[in-house]
C-alpha cells in the first residue's frame, strides 16, 4: 500500500456526468499464517483523530502509519468514502454538522 487516500470515478445514472470520490483507509486485516483457515488475525485501525492503532487479541497500541502502510501481510481493506471532491467547502461543513448529531 502507497497511499491511504483512493480516488474513484463513479459515474452514476447519467453517463455524461461524473463524480470524483475519495476514499480515505480506515482499517487493515491482516493475517499471518500457512493459509486462512488457521494462523491469527489482527488489525489496524484509524481513529476519528486520525491516529493509527494495532489491535491484537487484547492488546492495542498506537503505531504510525507508516508502519499500517508498508506491512506486507495485509489481508483485507476497509475504505469510508469521504465525500465527492467537487463539493464546496460551505456544502462540506454543512454535512459535518448533520453528521455530527
């Protein structure tokens, strides 16, 4: 993984329009083992504060995300879309607050 951020085309009910999404890396399963039913699982997870944590079994830790984006064993992703990249700053704030309640 390069990147925590992703950026999507989708193009909806009219083809002529499109709509740019972004996507930003909130949680990474990974798994360490011969083959997926057996070995262990843990995961990475990004708080609401952005920080990165390792949780495994009953232990979890801060880390950096640079350490969630070059582990090698990363076995499933989890994406939250963000909100389309042409929307106003004013339409933005608007959705955080409603959000936010």
């Amino acid at each position: 993984m390069t990147s925590d951020l992703f950026t999507a085309n989708d193009k909806s009910q009219n083809i002529n329009s499109s709509t740019n999404n972004l996507y930003k890396l909130y949680a990474v399963i990974n798994h360490i083992g011969d083959n997926l039913n057996s070995g262990h699982y843990y995961l990475y997870i990004r708080s609401s504060d952005n920080r990165w944590f390792l949780v495994d079994d009953a232990h979890c830790q801060h880390v950096s995300s640079s350490e969630v984006l070059n582990h090698p064993e990363a076995f499933m992703l989890f994406y939250a879309k963000v909100c389309p990249v042409s929307i106003s700053m004013n339409e933005s704030f608007q959705q955080q607050k409603i959000i936010s309640f």
